[in-house]
C-alpha cells in the first residue's frame, strides 16, 4: 500500500498527473497496442485528431498505474513513447512527469525535463506548469526564478489551474517571487472563480494571515467551507488550526480538524497532535490524553511530521522521560526508512543542539547531510551546507565569506532559509542584513555581525515594510522577521 509519502510526491501540486481506476493491465495494454497499431499504420495515410492522439497517451498512461510488473510497464514505456516521438505533446508531458518525479518509471531528471520541454513548446499547459514549480521550488533540479516565472506564466496563460494557483500565491505573497500584489489575485480570484478548491484554500489562507492582503477572517473561512464543499479539507485545517493556537474555541478547533480528516486532508491528525501534546485541546493532561491516538491516525495516514513531533516529545520529556540519545535514535530510524520531514529535523538538531539533552554536533550533522542528501533534494541540500558553513564562522573575516556565498545563491532564498541561517548563528544572519541595508542606502553602520542600536534600528526600518508590520513593535531580533528580511 502506498504511504501518504509516496502519493503526495506522485500528485502534488496538481501539476497534470491524474488518477485513474486500477483496471486489468492486459485489458489496457491490449486495446492500447491495437490502437497503436491502427494509429501507426493509418498514419501515412490520414491525420489523426489532437483528441485521438490524447486519448491514446492517457490510456498509456492508465497502463502505467495498473500495479503490474516490470515487463508490463517497459512495454507501456515503449507505447507511451511511440506517442511521445511522434509529436504528441501529452505523452510527451506524461512520460516526462513520470520520468522526473520517478513515479512509476524509474527516475532520469535529464530525460524528464527534456520530454516537458518539448510538450510545453508544443502547447501543453500541464507540461509547462510541471515544469515551471519544478524550477520555483528547486524540485530535482536547482532553483531558478526566471525559467520558473517562463513557464509558469505560459501556462497560466493557457488557464492551467496549478500555475494560476501557484503563480498567484507567489505573486499575492512575494515569497520566491516579486509582488505583484493586483495581478496575483487576479490570478486566484480567477480560479477560485471556476471553482477550483485548491485556489480557494491558497487565497483563503492568504486572508486568514494578512499574508500580502489585509486580513479577512470571515471571507477566509467562506473560502474554506467552500473548498469543503468539494471534499478539500486543506482550509479547515488552516482554520482549525489558527483557532487552536488562538486558543479562541478548542472544542471548535479540534471539530473542524477533524471534519478536514474526514475529508482526507491527514495533515490535521499531526495538527491535532500537536495541539494535544501542548495542551490546547482542552488543557493539561486532558489534552495530551488526547496524543496518542492522533498520533496512530497520523502514522497510517503515512504523515511524515509525526516522527518530528513523536522525537520532539521524547527529547523534551512530555508525557515520558526525556532523553536526547533516544530521540536521535527515533529520527534516524525515520530518516532510514525514508521520511525526509525526520531527515532535515535530524540535521538541524545535530546543527543546533537543544541546550538540554543533545549537544551540537557539526561533524555529526555534516555526516546526517552527506547520508540523507539525496533524499531531502538538491536544493534542501545547498542550503544546509550554507547553515552548516554558517555554524562554523566564528569571526567577521568568516562572516564575510558565508554571506559572499549566501549573496551567490538566489536562487535558495527563502524565510525558512533565512531563518536556518539565523538558527545556526545569528551573527552570520545579522551581518548579511548589515550588508544588505547598507547596500540599499538604510544603514552606515559597521559590518559586524552584532545587533548594536544602529543595526536595531535600520531593522526596525526594513521590518516596517513586511506584512503585518505590528509584529515589529514586539523586537526584530525573532527568526519570523529575521528570516523573512533575508528571503527579500
């Protein structure tokens, strides 16, 4: 049976894979090879329909994901790929889908990216879209914002969902792109307009936290209910959630956490688990009674986080003894096995330490990242190696060096990037601030890496400028701003 790891890497995104019933693979192996046997042998004489050729790559694709053997699925491959060479676009982007994102066919980045270039020069909007998040989050291949925004603008303007959906929430919140605050939300508001779900919970969240808009509470909770309505409980955990930490209504929160679970969206088992294991479900021991059986309903929903959360109660001693070598333990036992939410935990704890019961470790995280490297992604990857170079630098002349190379990678900006470096040394994260504002005319200050009166209030300055700027009045030297400084 496929984790819940597995599917989310097999149709995250909606970025064209589709779901399709489990039927007999000789069934649809069979009538895929007459067709494409009348297909080649009519094809000197007559032209075939867009619509034809489509139907016959989609059921090529239905072979695929028949759960048969190996020999079944190279003879699909050699259909599909028929299809693909002669000229149809939508074999084209599925074989190049399955071939990046090693769904069923073992992966090949190389020969994935290069059939989704042809079907999206050939028109295919899912192709370009594929392609377009693959370069925004660095998904296989390195991070690249200009042949990201190509591709995803192509097929938005195809009416793709995905993109208009991605696109829009990058453009609306100017996390890995420029704001462009009114044609995002035209973006979503136009997809939210067919009815698409996925853009109701995106701009619903947006409003929810006054993240590039002002907050609407009220019509973010409509969005929701309406993305309810078509049995996408994403928004409910986003609301169920925000009550819980709230803590406006825990008996509202744990209800609406669990209809998004009805409906699919696991991740609120691993929220309610969390609120539980701190105490928001009710209070004290009421609410951590409530862990352990969250925490079943999330481990076979096959959620990742909850091996983060389980080593997060060991090693601070919730509800059993804490122990640091146990927790270590947990998470690589996790990480083996795959879970890449545990793998990066483990990194950055061997990082950090916890100032309680694990000590830091550079060597040790290094080794972490040298074992798991390859499954938390090249990207995830690169950026690690920067926090650990961070971790290391002790003096202006090493401050220097880490921000020349944090200046030379764009392309991994992120907050949560920002807020690693600030993690592994805060005098790193505060002279490539110092460098930055002094490079935009907002400071005069030395170079130094400390958080001196000049350095505090140019920061004060620039966080002015971010959403909810309120948050300000509450000191810039937290990893929220920090990290989101870093990320512009």
């Amino acid at each position: 049976m496929a984790t819940k790891r597995n599917q989310s890497m097999q149709f995250s995104g909606n970025t064209g894979a589709r779901f399709v019933k489990s039927l007999p693979f000789w069934k649809i192996l069979g009538e895929l090879l007459i067709v494409l046997g009348l297909f080649f042998l009519a094809s000197s004489v007559v032209a075939q329909s867009d619509t034809a050729i489509s139907d016959r790559a989609q059921k090529a694709e239905a072979a695929l994901w028949s759960n048969s053997g190996g020999g079944e699925i190279r003879q699909a491959r050699h259909a599909l790929e028929m299809l693909a060479q002669a000229g149809d676009a939508e074999a084209q982007r599925i074989i190049g889908q399955h071939l990046l994102n090693g769904l069923v066919l073992d992966q090949n980045v190389e020969q994935g990216l290069a059939w989704l270039e042809k079907a999206a020069n050939g028109g295919n909007a899912s192709a370009a879209s594929e392609l377009g998040q693959a370069y925004l989050w660095g998904r296989f291949v390195a991070r690249d914002q200009a042949r990201a925004s190509q591709f995803l603008y192509a097929a938005a303007a195809k009416g793709d969902g995905a993109a208009l959906v991605v696109l829009g929430e990058e453009l609306v919140a100017g996390w890995t792109l420029p704001r462009n605050t009114e044609r995002g939300l035209a973006m979503l508001e136009q997809a939210v307009a067919r009815g698409d779900a996925k853009a109701q919970v995106v701009l619903g969240k947006l409003l929810l936290h006054g993240s590039g808009l002002s907050a609407d509470t009220e019509r973010a909770k409509a969005l929701f209910e309406a993305a309810a309505d078509a049995d996408n409980g994403g928004g409910l955990v986003a609301y169920g959630e925000y009550l819980m930490w709230q803590r406006k209504s825990p008996a509202e929160a744990e209800a609406m956490l669990l209809r998004a679970a009805e409906l699919g969206a696991t991740q609120a088992w691993v929220t309610l688990a969390h609120g539980a294991m701190y105490g928001y479900l009710g209070g004290g021991s009421v609410s951590r009674a409530k862990f352990d059986g969250f925490a079943e309903k999330a481990r076979a929903a096959g959620e990742d986080d909850i091996a983060v959360l389980e080593a997060k109660r060991n090693m601070w001693g919730i509800s059993m003894r804490a122990n640091g070598s146990k927790t270590l333990g947990r998470l690589r036992d996790a990480a083996k096995s795959g879970n890449v939410a545990a793998a990066r935990f483990l990194i950055e704890l061997l990082r950090d330490g916890n100032g309680l019961n694990i000590r830091r470790d550079l060597a040790a995280a290094a080794a972490a990242l040298e074992s798991y490297g390859g499954l938390i992604g090249v990207t995830a990857k690169a950026q690690y190696e920067l926090t650990l170079a961070a971790s290391k630098a002790q003096n202006r002349s090493a401050y220097r060096q880490v921000a020349l190379a944090y200046s030379a990678r764009p392309d991994l900006k992120s907050r949560w990037f920002g807020q690693e470096i600030a993690k592994a040394n805060p005098n790193v994260a505060i002279y490539i601030l110092q460098q930055k504002l002094q490079e935009s005319g907002r400071y005069s200050g030395p170079l130094d890496g400390y958080a001196q009166r000049s350095t505090l209030r140019a920061l004060y300055k620039a966080c002015r400028t971010l959403d909810n700027p309120e948050r300000c009045d509450h000191g810039t030297i937290r990893p929220d701003i920090i990290g989101s400084l870093l990320a512009l």
